[in-house]
C-alpha cells in the first residue's frame, strides 16, 4: 500500500478506549486473536467458558488506572484491539513492575494499513504515561509475522518459555497443589523460577495423595 493510500486508510479508522458497552466488541476481537493463536498451537485455545471470564475481568478493569482497552473502529465495524495491564512481580525481583501487552490484534483486512503501528504508539503512550518505562508481552513461537512486527518495532527477546508434553499414566493419583505454596511470593508474577513437579503415587502402596509444591 502506497504513502497516500495508507494516510487515507489511517483517516477512516478512529481509536477509542472501550467502554462498558464496547464489551461485545472487545469479545469478538478477543475471541479472533486466540483463534489464530490456537491454529498455530492447539495449547492456546479459550476454555469453555472464556466468554464468561472475559466479561467479568474487562468490567472489572475497564475503567482502571490498572488496564487499557483501546478499540480502533472502521465505522461501526471494531477491527483491533489492544489490551495492556499494570504487572507487579514477586518481591524477590528488584525490577518487578513492567506493563504487559495482553492482547494486539488487527482484522485481517486492515493488516498492512498501518493500524497495528497506531496501536502501538498508543501502547508506548499509555506505558510511560503511567510511569513505567518497560513493556513486555507473550508470543506464540509459530506465529511468526507477529514475531516479525515486534522485532521491526524494537521489541527484543528475554526469556524463553519451554513446554513439554507427557502423556499421564492411567493409574495416576490426582494433581493437587501444595497449599503451602499459595502465597504472594512465589505465585505472584510471570518469572519463571520453578518447574511444575508432581510425583504420582500408586494407590497400592499409599492411601494418601502425596503433595508436591507448584510455583510460577
């Protein structure tokens, strides 16, 4: 898309924070993205009743200091949404608070407009305007065009999440946490300083389900 074309696409696109009624759309853009996400990793699909814990979570924040939900509009038509939250780590970080980019999506027939560029100026925007000066965010290892635009944009890799799948045996006992583990400190952030172990127990031997910590 030529310099002008571009300039007139931006023009009939307006950007606008999500409003309580706005949720429908937010939804539906919502639910777009992570289909995608699932296409290129089954890992990634919503849950049953995702609809449901996305309306109790976007009321919630909506109008926060904590969360931006921002909707760029082609008419009456959503056709992005960018979704960025307040994180505060584990008080065992010294650098624990960071503003994460939740969720940046563009309909597939506004990609190239310059739409996801807008958005994420007002991403940079809202982020030092709030008094942070980091932003991080998760992407999908397969989804490489997204991988492409963070790149063009500045954005470098830090950390890598590595996932391995097990089949379970047929006699496992069930996973349960550790609710010793159920604090702040360990449970409260993204950094990834445990592994998930679980030692499965076979009931001949123990009558009781045997508790192994779990910490993020």
């Amino acid at each position: 898309m030529n310099q002008r074309l571009q300039e007139i696409e931006q023009e009939r696109l307006r950007l606008a924070p999500a409003t309580r009624d706005d949720f429908e759309a937010v939804a539906t853009l919502f639910a777009a993205l992570h289909a995608y996400n699932a296409s290129l990793n089954e890992q990634f699909a919503l849950a049953d009743d995702w609809r449901a814990l996305l309306r109790e979570h976007f009321l919630h924040t909506h109008e926060t200091e904590n969360a931006f939900w921002l909707l760029a509009w082609e008419g009456q038509r959503p056709v992005g949404l960018l979704l960025l939250e307040n994180h505060l780590d584990s008080p065992l970080f010294r650098h624990r608070s960071w503003v994460e980019l939740v969720a940046l999506y563009i309909d597939p027939g506004l990609q190239g407009a310059g739409l996801a560029q807008r958005l994420m100026e007002e991403a940079k925007s809202w982020t030092t305007q709030h008094g942070s000066s980091h932003m991080q965010l998760y992407v999908t290892a397969q989804n490489a065009r997204a991988r492409a635009f963070y790149r063009h944009c500045g954005w470098q890799p830090i950390q890598e999440i590595l996932s391995l799948a097990l089949s379970p045996e047929p006699r496992s006992a069930p996973l349960l946490v550790d609710p010793s583990c159920d604090g702040e400190l360990l449970n409260n952030g993204h950094h990834h300083l445990a592994l998930k172990t679980h030692t499965q127990v076979d009931q001949a031997q123990s009558n009781q389900d045997l508790l192994e910590p779990e910490a993020r």
